[in-house]
C-alpha cells in the first residue's frame, strides 16, 4: 500500500508537470504586443537558453523540465496534440499565460522547476517564461489579464521585484518579473520561496542536453528508501527528447550489474501497478507505464517512450489514434547525454 501512494505521488507530479507544459506552449498565441524582438534570439542554441534561465533554478529543486519553444512548435502534430489535450481549460492562469504568450517567434523557452513535497504533502512548482520582455507594458497588460478574469490584485514587494497575485483566493495564483528576458508564475507562497531573495547563487544541474525537452528529477531518500536495500538507486534520472517525438528517461546506475538491478526492480514496479489498477477497476496510471519500453545497456537503464501519445494520456483520451509525427526543428543528438556529475 505504501508503495502504491508513493508510485501515484510521482505520477501526480508528473502529470502537474506535463499540464502545466502544456498550457504553456498553448496559449502563446495572442496580444504580441507584450513581447518583442531586441538581443534576445529566441531561435538561438538552446544551451545558451539554458545558460541564462538556469539562475533562476532553486539551487534544492527537485525537478526541472525545459521545452525550447520554437522546436518544438515546428512540430504540427505535437502542437495539436496539445492543443487538443488542454481544450477547455479556463482560469486567471490560463487568461495570463494566452497574455503572456502569444507571440511563439518572440519567446525561446519554457521551464517548470520546484520542489516535491513528501507523501501528503503539495509540490511547490513554478514556471518560468524566457523572451524579451518589457517591465512597463507587460505588468499592466499581466495585471488587465488577471483583472478581467475577475481577479483583485494584490503586490508583495520583495525589494528587488514585486510579486503580484489574486488577492480573492485563499491559495492565489501569481507572476513576477525576473529580469528583462524572464518571468516566472505559479503560486504566491512558491514564487516567494524561491526569490525572496533574487537570484539563485547555486550551480546549474550537470547533464541538461540540447534538445527539444531537458531536465532532470532527484530521487529522493523516500523513494530510494521504498527499493530493496540490495538496489542500487542514484541521486537522478535526466530526462531528454531530442525531437519532440521520442522521450528517454537515462537513469545512471555507474555499472552493468547495478543498472539490472534497477531494471527489474522497475519492471517489477511496473507490474504491481498494472495488478494494483486492474483490482481497483480504474488504470490510467498503468496506461502510461505500458507506454514505456524499459531496458539497460552500458551502465544505465534506459525508459523510452512516445511524447504525443503520453500527453494524449494525460489527457483522459486513452482511446484516441496516435497522431502522425515528423521531427521538430533540426535535432542535436538523438541519444541520450553521457553520463556525468550532477
């Protein structure tokens, strides 16, 4: 039964994250006149992206996914995709993301970074939006947005920025601009833990790749701690999608005996999940662990997948096709980054 809550706990914070990257790279389509072109190269090497957003990663975060905007909106069918997966969907965020967004050839990057709460307990989570962008006209045009969703607005002067949030809800949505190429949103309470004091002064995780998705997800002490004390679990897997297409999972097990260690533990994991499902009745979460192939080779185990098909998933349409795909944008490298320290 423990095994179980933790299991849905890491799939609940892995749905949060893909519908929160979801909205995201939906509602860019509007109100341009928020963004506009300067230095900034939203079509430039996405490590370069990475380099200037990674100062604002919690240097103790969790997780941390990034999608570079302009390769993966080359992509017709993931972009359908998505915008069929979040049909419907309404709320002050939504309305500030379809503001902040619209204008796809001026912004570069989308990230969603934070820390996981343990069993019980939320996830603090927050997005961050990379462009060029102009403090005098998109705080007005932010606030019009949250204002015409019916929405009071509240400031929290943090001394080098202000956060400005709902202030008719007991858990208030929220934004804040980081600099001229960086704004972040999500909860109040979150966007004051992490900038309260601006900039974060750690270092950028290591193997973060130049590709179409990035990031990364520490495996914490609960989760180790739910494996049998023979399995080998390390401190992270990194997740990477060179294309928009296909999604690897790279877990680093640093040798060929620990690495199958890891793999029947997984695949063992699997099958509890399918039975434990089947029992209740009710298998979504089992949908999207059979959309995974789980193998290991050279010291790492290795979950790939579909993305369209996984956001289709998350989505509740468990029955719909599987849409026709076709590479985003030129792909950098389309294996998974070598192992290195994080």
């Amino acid at each position: 039964m423990k095994m179980k809550k933790k299991t849905k706990i890491i799939a609940a914070h892995a749905a949060v994250l893909a519908a929160l990257l979801a909205v995201a790279l939906f509602w860019m389509r509007d109100a341009s006149h928020i963004l506009h072109r300067k230095a900034y190269d939203p079509e430039g090497p996405t490590e370069t992206k990475l380099d200037s957003l990674s100062k604002w990663v919690p240097g103790d975060a969790d997780f941390f996914v990034a999608l570079d905007v302009p390769r993966a909106m080359a992509n017709q069918p993931l972009g359908e995709a998505v915008e069929s997966a979040i049909s419907g969907k309404s709320g002050v965020g939504v309305d500030l993301l379809s503001s902040l967004m619209a204008d796809q050839s001026a912004l570069g990057l989308i990230a969603v970074t934070g820390r996981l709460g343990g069993l019980g307990e939320g996830s603090d989570a927050v997005m961050i939006a990379q462009g060029n962008f102009d403090e005098e006209t998109i705080v007005p045009a932010i606030r019009s947005a949250m204002i015409a969703g019916r929405s009071g607005i509240s400031a929290q002067d943090l001394g080098w920025s202000t956060v400005y949030a709902e202030s008719d809800s007991r858990d208030p949505f929220a934004f804040m601009v980081l600099d001229k190429n960086h704004i972040a949103a999500g909860r109040r309470d979150s966007l004051v833990a992490f900038y309260e004091s601006g900039p974060q002064k750690g270092k950028r995780a290591g193997r973060l790749s130049d590709d179409v998705l990035t990031g990364y997800f520490m495996i914490g002490e609960g989760m180790r701690g739910s494996a049998p004390k023979e399995i080998f679990l390390p401190e992270a897997a990194y997740l990477s999608s060179p294309d928009g297409i296909d999604l690897a999972i790279t877990i680093p097990c640093e040798d060929t005996a620990k690495a199958q260690g890891v793999l029947m533990f997984l695949q063992g994991l699997r099958s509890l999940v399918s039975i434990q499902e089947a029992t209740a009745g009710h298998g979504g979460l089992a949908a999207v662990a059979r959309a995974f192939e789980i193998s290991a080779a050279d010291g790492d185990v290795i979950i790939k997948g579909k993305l369209i098909p996984l956001i289709v998933l998350w989505a509740g349409q468990e029955g719909a096709a599987e849409p026709e795909v076709t590479p985003a944008g030129p792909g950098r490298s389309q294996n998974p980054p070598a192992p290195t320290d994080r």
